[in-house]
C-alpha cells in the first residue's frame, strides 16, 4: 500500500497502470466498518483501490465541531492495509487548498433544505472537496454510504450536472447490533448517551412500521418519529423529514418511494439516520 501526501504522488502512482480500473472511497478518517464495506466492495469491483483520509474544514460550520472531529491516521492505515488498498492520500489542508484558493463547486436547490439548511455552508464545502478527489484520482467509480443520504443525493446531482467521468455507487448503511448507524461520531457518545442515541433508529423502524400497515399521510409518521425520539431524555430534535427522494422536497402523503431522516443531538452530539421507504 502507498501512502502519499502530495498530489502529484498520488497522479503519478495512479497512471503507472493506465488500462486498469480505479475505486475510490473518500473518508475524513476515523474508520469503521461502514467505510470498510466500501472499501470492500471497492476492491471487489475495481482492479486498484484508492481511498482519501482528509478532515475537510470547508464542510464545517462549527470550529469546535471541526476540532473535536476524531482522528486516528496511523490505525486507519494499519485497516486499510489489511483490507488491500492500493493508493492512500493523506493531504493537508494547504495541499487541497492553497493560498489564494477561490474556486467551490455548489449544487444549489438541493442543498438548501436538511443538512444544508441546519448547517450553511456544509455541501458547498463537501461538492468542492469531492471534486477535488475526483480531479486528482480520476476513479472509475467512487463508493458513498447510504448513512449520508441527503450527500449522496448532492453528488449524484454534481456528476450528472458536470459530467464527471464517475459512476457513484452507494453502499448500504452499516449498523451496530442494536441498529445504530455507524458513524465516526459515535465515540463522542457516553455511555448512557450510547445506549439513548437508538432511538433514531426505532424512530425510523416505527415509521417503516406503520407505513407496512397503512398509514400514508407524512405528517402522521412525522408525528410518530418525534414521539419515539422524544422518550430518549438526551435526544434534541434537530429535524425530522419525509421527502421526495431526489428533489428532497417535503411530503404530504407517501404515495411512492420517500426519504424518511433526521438529525438528532444525542447528549450534544449531532447524529443523522434514514431509511428509503418502501
């Protein structure tokens, strides 16, 4: 496995096999077996696999939020290098953004609701970085966890938009065995917050319940997500949402499919969840 810093390293490393197929899957860091599993299925589908370690500033609108981001590089790597990854890049921030840097990539409608209205600035920071990785990789696919939806559905947007040579292939979201999505963040929880913060996923299990047994006006299983979260004492609503899966618009009624998510402070720390419902 190499690891490189500069980006002319990783172009260089990258065209020694010209005919070869590419997958990268870009992290901030901090792994779990969500990102493994794509990693896995990166080295499934790819002949090399690639994968980005980089704490993007520019997707954060909270400094403290920024610095308290866990890290840990030197494991990261030693997981990666048993999961066979062939190319690593691990840039500063002046390597992705160097003085006088002034050019960001911006989807706009979609961006303005969810995660985009409860933290401004955040996809206009992961767009930009994300075409950055594309720009410097030049991957044939790039593997994206279904955890971030509303993500995904932003850089689907930019690759159709601009015509990156990319397929985006999402990975199921990876779960803990009481159903709490894996995420970086959860090793900021206490323990009671830990055992407090599955209630998003009984929240949206409750939800996907109720649809199964009839209920098709949003606003009732809207109510419903709020009443399960509401039990847990640490839990503050960020925002519940039931909305067109592409568009993101919100719904009155779940005629088809429908991206049932939410973000929740859990003992202030910020977690996201979702499912595609049906």
């Amino acid at each position: 496995m190499k690891v490189f810093t500069q980006i002319q390293e990783i172009r260089t490393q990258r065209w020694q096999e010209p005919l070869l197929s590419w997958g990268l899957v870009p992290t901030m860091g901090y792994l779990h077996q969500g990102h493994l599993s794509l990693v896995q299925r990166a080295r499934a589908e790819n002949d090399r696999v690639g994968v980005s370690i980089f704490v993007n500033p520019t997707q954060f609108n909270d400094a403290k939020d920024l610095e308290g981001y866990p890290r840990n590089l030197e494991r990261d790597l030693e997981l990666l290098e048993i999961e066979g990854v062939d190319l690593v890049w691990t840039p500063t921030s002046e390597i992705v953004y160097p003085p006088l840097f002034q050019t960001y990539v911006e989807v706009e409608q979609i961006t303005r609701v969810l995660e985009g209205a409860a933290r401004p600035g955040h996809f206009r920071g992961v767009t930009t970085v994300v075409s950055t990785l594309f720009n410097v990789f030049q991957p044939h696919r790039a593997y994206f966890g279904q955890k971030d939806a509303q993500q995904v559905i932003v850089i689907k947007r930019m690759v159709e938009d601009l015509n990156f040579n990319t397929e985006i292939v999402i990975g199921a979201t990876q779960r803990e065995a009481d159903g709490l999505a894996m995420s970086s963040r959860n090793v900021k929880l206490s323990p009671e917050a830990r055992q407090q913060a599955t209630c998003l996923h009984h929240a949206l299990s409750q939800a996907k319940t109720a649809y199964e047994q009839g209920e098709r006006d949003a606003h009732k299983l809207r109510r419903l997500m709020l009443d399960v979260i509401s039990q847990a004492s640490l839990a503050r609503v960020d925002y519940v949402s039931i909305a067109h899966p592409t568009t993101l618009a919100e719904l009155d009624t779940v005629a088809d499919q429908a991206l049932f998510s939410m973000a929740v402070f859990v003992d202030g720390v910020r977690l996201i969840d979702n499912m595609i419902i049906p």
